[in-house]
C-alpha cells in the first residue's frame, strides 16, 4: 500500500518557479487535462500524491515519477501507468481539498 498528501500551493509554486517542473514530472496527457480544469493545481496535486503513492505500493526501484501516470477510463476512475503501460493489480482513490490533495494506491496481486 501506498499514501502520499500534498499541500496544493506547494505544487503551484513548483511549476510557477520552475518552468520545466510540469515537463519533468507530468506526462503531456496529464499536463493537458489538468490545464483544462477550472482549479489545475488541485489536479496537477493529486496526480503527483498518487505517483507517489504508486511509488510507495509497487517499491519498485529504477521507477521514477515520469515513468508513473494517472489516466481515467470512461466511468471516470483513475488508474496508474507505469512506463506508458497499464499497471494491473492497483488499486488508486485520488481526493483533493481546497488546500490539501491526497491519493492510496493498494496493490492487490
């Protein structure tokens, strides 16, 4: 299992004072959905808490938070790629707050 919290400003600021910091962390999938959201940093938030999360459940070393991403299938529910494939036997509740966004992972295989 995984958790990870994050503070929601604190991803702001990374990516208002570090230019390359969305690029180097976010897939281009990512980046575009949650620039198309009404409060990104929210979602940009809770994307990474969940890499981190993904990270902590698999333990997988060699794995960096490029390699992890976020998708929604059609009912909307997330789930975690890993190298650009699909990452089966993980579970992932993602939330978010005004202030604060918080993601589980649980590996069940």
């Amino acid at each position: 299992m995984g958790l990870d919290i994050v503070e929601i400003a604190r991803v702001k600021k990374a990516a208002l004072s570090t230019p390359r910091f969305l690029k180097r962390v976010f897939s281009r999938a990512e980046i575009r959905y949650c620039m198309g959201k009404k409060s990104p940093w929210q979602h940009f938030a809770v994307r990474f808490a969940a890499k981190e999360a993904i990270f902590k459940a698999l333990g997988m070393a060699g794995v960096t938070l490029p390699d992890i991403s976020v998708a929604r299938d059609a009912t909307g529910r997330p789930s975690a790629i890993v190298s650009g494939k699909p990452a089966p036997g993980i579970a992932l509740s993602l939330t978010h707050s005004e202030h604060y966004a918080a993601a589980v992972a649980v590996r069940w295989k």
